[in-house]
C-alpha cells in the first residue's frame, strides 16, 4: 500500500463515530442545549453554534447530519403562534423575496470561504452596532419594496453561505415587531429559506443518515434547552432582549470567522 492510500484510509477511519460512547453521546446532547438555549432566547443561531460545538468532537460531515433534524424541527415549533396571519399580510413581499432570491439568485458556488469570512464579519459589525445601541430606522411606507429588496438579498446570501439571518433579521428588526411576533416571523423565515435552499440543492438525500440514538438524544436536547431559552425570553426586559439578541449576532459572527 502506497502512503497516498494509507493517509486516505487513515482519514476514513478517523470520521468514523463510536456512537455508543457516553462521553460522545454527552457531547451532542450539551452542545444542542446549550444551541437550543441560544434558538429559544434569540429565535436563531442553532445550527451555526450546534456545528461549531460538535465540529470539536465530530467530523464535520457527522456534524452536519446530526444537525439536521434538530434544526428543522425547531424551526417547525418557532412558525408555531397566533400572529401568523398578521404577519403574513404584512411580510409577504419579504418571504416572496427570500424564496426567489434563495432558488434564483447567481452565485459563484456554495459555501465559499470568502463568502462565509464576508458574513461573518458583517454579522460581527452589525451585533456591534446593535450593543452600542444604533438602530435602523422603521422603513414606514418603503417597507413593501424593502422587504422585497431584503428577501432577495437574504436569498442570494443564503444560497452562497447556507446561513438566512441577513439582512432578514435587522429588516425585522427595523419593523419593531412585538418580541413574539418577531421569533414567530423569524421562524417563519428560516423555514421558507430551508426549504428553498434544499430544493436548490436537489433535496438532502445525499445526507448520510446518523445514529438513530444520536439523532433522538440531539433533537430531545435541542427542544428542552429551546423551551428553557423561551422561558428565559419571556422573562427578558424588551432592552436586555434586544441586547442578547445582538449578542447572538456578535457570537454567529465569531463563530464563522473563527471557522
């Protein structure tokens, strides 16, 4: 055997998981707690914080199936609420925009390094701006095109990194919807940009199906740590919301730097 084919052995070898190890197992479940937690609190952040977590344990390819499940299903339960309608009526041209942007819109290639560097660090400013307590102004009349405006840019940027929050979120944001009503919207949001973004991409049958077990652990573990993080929330003064929301960005965009 040549020493090419013993390093690439090698490497199989090393993104096989022992899924029946307890310290494995206790991993997962602390990292989507701790991400639920963050997704219950802000409305967003689980899969770049459960993918940054499980990376220093796990291959990053059993990262990301394990990651999956947890994040749709969390998404399902934040569209959850009594403002649908409202919001509908109101963010339509935004969703119409994302769903177009995400399907259409040209982009060099999927997941690029610079294109992630980019916005990160555009996520990092923006946190920044939003601790020091700079806001944007409410769009008023303008927020139709806007939101249409904003959709398609969310769109374009999702299909080149994989991650929905901008400008989506600063756009709703600058609506200064009631906090419930913002997590639902968000919820909303990243579902149709999931969606989108699978049908883009073929659909997720490529993905390596993971552990059973893991895969129950880390969708039980998301859920709790995200009701724990909603009680939290409501609990939350509007300013210290607001502030942890900006956190959130400041810690996605870190994240994504660091990777």
């Amino acid at each position: 055997m040549d020493a090419a084919a013993g390093r690439a052995d090698h490497a199989g070898m090393d993104d096989i998981v022992d899924w029946m190890n307890w310290g494995v197992l206790g991993w997962v479940a602390g990292s989507f707690v701790l991400a639920g937690f963050v997704k219950g609190v802000a409305g967003m952040g689980l899969p770049t914080l459960a993918m940054a977590l499980l990376s220093l344990r796990l291959p990053a390819a059993s990262a990301a199936t394990l990651m999956l499940l947890p994040a749709l299903l969390t998404n399902v339960a934040q569209c959850m609420g009594r403002h649908g309608g409202v919001l509908l009526r109101r963010l339509w041209p935004l969703w119409l925009g994302l769903v177009l942007g995400t399907l259409f819109a040209p982009v060099p290639g999927l997941g690029g390094g610079s294109a992630q560097r980019t916005l990160g660090a555009v996520l990092a400013g923006y946190g920044l701006l939003g601790l020091a307590r700079l806001h944007l102004p409410a769009p008023g009349r303008h927020a139709g095109w806007l939101g249409l405006l904003a959709g398609a840019l969310g769109g374009a940027l999702s299909a080149a990194t994989g991650v929905f929050v901008m400008p989506l979120v600063p756009y709703l944001q600058a609506l200064q919807l009631a906090r419930e009503a913002l997590i639902q919207a968000l919820g909303i949001s990243f579902m149709l940009a999931s969606l989108a973004l699978a049908a883009r991409l073929g659909g997720l049958e490529a993905a390596a199906p993971p552990d059973a077990a893991a895969s129950g652990i880390a969708l039980l573990a998301a859920l709790a740590g995200m009701a724990l993080g909603a009680r939290l929330r409501q609990r939350l003064p509007a300013a210290l919301f607001q502030r942890a929301l900006h956190g959130v960005f400041l810690l996605l965009g870190l994240l994504m730097l660091a990777r």
